[in-house]
C-alpha cells in the first residue's frame, strides 16, 4: 500500500488504526501523484456518459480557450479523493462521506498533468454519538508546475478511537 507523506504526524493518540482523533485540526498531508492520461479521460466518459467534445476532440478542442484537451472536473476531483483514500491515511476510519462544498477550479488538467493533493484539516468536531466525530479537510488538487487546478472541502463522518 502507498504511504501517505505526513507533515504533521499525529503519535499520541491511543490506537494505531486510524480514527477521527487522528485527524485534530491543522493536520496536513500530501497524497501520492498520479499522472492523468487519456485512457483516464476516456474511460471516464465511458463510466458516465459525458463525452463533450472539450474532453474528447482534438480538432474540435484545439480551437477553444484551452488550445488543447482537457480532463473533466469531476475526473480530477474523484481522482484528488481517491489519491487520499489510497495513502492509507482513513485506514478503515470512514463511516460516511458527507459531501463537497467550496469547489472551485481555477486551472484546468491537461493530458499529461500529474496531479496530487495537499490536504489540512479544517474543522473535527464531536458528533452527538460518542463513536463518531465529524471532520472537513480541504484539498488543494496541484499540478507539476505548483499550480493549484482544484480546491474544495470534504467532509467525513469517521469512527473514533474511543
């Protein structure tokens, strides 16, 4: 399994399998990379149906803004959570993803990008169940270059240790 690269380990907490208490606000991680082909894009468009020709068409995408193709947004959203859920770093902690908000995408993904996420806790908090607590990372999707091509919270509703 990939290791995570932990900037802010968490070692005091009592149980080895991850839980929410090891996800205390201000924790930061980085994701392995992945790098973002075609095969990605269409078996994508395979898996949902959306074949714009922005993602699609050389001919007709190299006359757009972009000059080029580019990867769907959803693509590299699914690909920044799964990068995470890879690293190893909710181990079998998660009980319920909660949803996304504050997404923006301020770059697009080029074929040929390769992607990882920086992700810091911004808020854990304690459910009214004492065997779950509720915790919002941000995730910041960048490129190669140091570009930020995606950003948004997620939210996880995840065991406990105690």
């Amino acid at each position: 399994m990939p290791t995570n690269d932990l900037e802010d380990p968490v070692s005091d907490v009592a149980s080895s399998e991850p839980a929410w208490e090891h996800f205390p606000v201000g924790r930061t991680f980085r994701s392995d990379a992945v790098t973002i082909t075609e095969t990605h894009v269409v078996t994508w468009a395979s898996l949902t149906g959306d074949w714009v020709p922005l993602h699609m068409d050389a001919e007709y995408a190299s006359k757009t803004v972009f000059g080029q193709r580019i990867a769907h947004g959803p693509l590299t959203l699914s690909m920044a959570l799964g990068l995470v859920v890879r690293s190893g770093v909710f181990g079998q902690s998660v009980l319920a993803w909660l949803g996304l908000d504050e997404l923006r995408v301020p770059l697009p993904v080029l074929f040929g990008d390769t992607v990882h996420a920086r992700v810091v806790v911004e808020n854990a908090r304690e459910t009214s169940k004492p065997d779950r607590g509720l915790a919002v990372l941000r995730y910041e999707v960048v490129n190669q270059r140091e570009e930020t091509v995606m950003t948004f919270l997620s939210s996880f509703l995840l065991k406990r240790a105690v």
